[in-house]
C-alpha cells in the first residue's frame, strides 16, 4: 500500500511536522510478503542452472512467472479485512545465481492498521475482471501492462520457459514453451496463519512454489519425446489444465 504524503503550510512550526510524522510512524505497521522458488530442494537460478527432469533430462530454466490477485489479510472471527495488493506478478526471470534466488521476490506493504489476522487470502491468475482489462488500461511498471494475448483470451497467467537437452550430446537444443491462461483457470486460495501486525515493526510472510512437483505429479510427467508435449499455450486441455493444477497446489506458505 502506498503512504500518501501532504504538505502542511510553512507557516506551521517544523518541530510539530516532526511530531506528526513520529506519531504516524508509531500508529502504522509493515508487511513483507516474498515469494521463492526451488527446484527440489534447490533454489531456482535461471539460465545456466542445470536442473533434473522427472525423466533424467537435463533442463535448464529461462523464465518462470504467475499472477497473484487480491492478496487480503483476514480476521475470520472479527469479520475484518485489510486488502494488500489486487494484483502482483510474480516473477523470477532475474534469478541468475543461488544467493538471488534463495531471496526471493519480496513486496512491501506499508501503512497497515496494526491487528491480528488469522488467515491469508489471495487468488491464483487474475479474476475476470481483471483479465478483461488491456496493457493500455496501466501505466508503464504495473503487473498488468505486460503479459497479455492481444489474439486470445486476455492475460497468460503463469509461464514457464525452459530448454532441455534431449538428445543425451549435452547440447541444450528443445525449447520448452506453456503459456498458461484462461478465465475458469483464476483459482482463490486460502491459509490459516496467524499474523500480528504491530505498529513500527515489520512483520513476513514467505511462499514458495516447488516446479519439481509442478513438471509431475504421482510419478507421471509429460514424456518431452513428444513433440506435442513440448509447447502449449493453453490449447490442449490435458497439458496446461494438469501443470496449472500443479501450480495451484504446489505454492505453499513457508513461513
């Protein structure tokens, strides 16, 4: 949340400008919110990490990003809400080394009302709502002026890009493409976690998304053999409705 500064005449005294922003500073609480990636029990580097596929091939990640909307804070039995973010895309296409990665995507709220909350609120990919809107609705840097299927059907919700080295030459040569996004696909999530916003202190809470468990589930896998099985960009039902329900069920509170 953004702190909307005033500027007070000079004729007031600047000692009570002072006193002012000390109190407001005293009256208001932090979050942070970050959001990591791993490969296993790695942390997930772009580019020239070489990671295992469920198979035995090597693979390598280019770009791995997703929406989430409506990030809300709840205290179920006082029936309250505080709404932290409509929507952040998150996104570790910078990742180029273990240290960057292990630190995650972090997202700073300010100017909370200090509270207790006992659950966490947010959904996965973008409402209708939201996915009805276009780049030219956003100014230049906001989550929502980039990723978008000006010929489908509105936002690409998630990506995950790699390259593999199929062949066994170690040569990293198939291209792995999924472009995952579709109004019935916005999933709401929820978890129960105790949170205490308190006034001039910060407070974290850290997710992570396991893509080892999203590239399979229960042992199966998409055989990359296949050519079919290489690229979708949510045309075939059976490929991005299977990773987008890994997705879904593999970002996990951590802390």
């Amino acid at each position: 949340m953004r702190q909307v500064l005033y500027l007070l005449p000079l004729a007031i005294l600047s000692s009570l400008l002072f006193i002012a922003c000390d109190d407001d500073d005293q009256g208001s609480a932090n979050l942070d919110v970050t959001f990591k990636a791993r490969y296993g029990d790695a942390p997930l580097v772009m580019l020239d990490q070489v990671y295992t596929y469920p198979d035995g091939t090597p693979i390598k990640f280019q770009l791995v990003n997703y929406y989430i909307s409506d990030l809300t804070l709840v205290a179920q039995q006082d029936n309250r809400e505080t709404v932290l973010s409509e929507v952040e895309l998150i996104t570790y296409a910078d990742f180029f080394d273990s240290n960057t990665a292990e630190a995650g995507a972090r997202f700073s709220y300010d100017n909370l009302t200090p509270g207790t909350y006992d659950q966490i609120q947010f959904g996965i990919g973008l409402n209708a709502e939201l996915n009805a809107t276009q780049p030219s609705n956003y100014r230049a840097g906001h989550p929502l002026s980039d990723n978008f299927w000006s010929w489908a059907r509105g936002y690409v919700f998630a990506k995950i890009e790699a390259i593999a080295g199929l062949d066994g030459d170690g040569q990293f040569t198939d291209k792995l493409t999924y472009h995952i996004g579709a109004d019935d696909l916005f999933t709401v999530g929820s978890v129960n976690k105790a949170v205490s916003l308190q006034a001039g202190n910060t407070a974290e809470i850290t997710f992570e998304l396991d893509l080892e468990q999203v590239l399979q589930r229960n042992g199966d896998f998409l055989d990359l053999n296949e050519m079919s099985n290489t690229v979708d960009h949510t045309n075939d039902p059976d490929i991005y409705q299977w990773l987008w329900e890994n997705i879904v069920n593999n970002i996990t509170l951590v802390n």
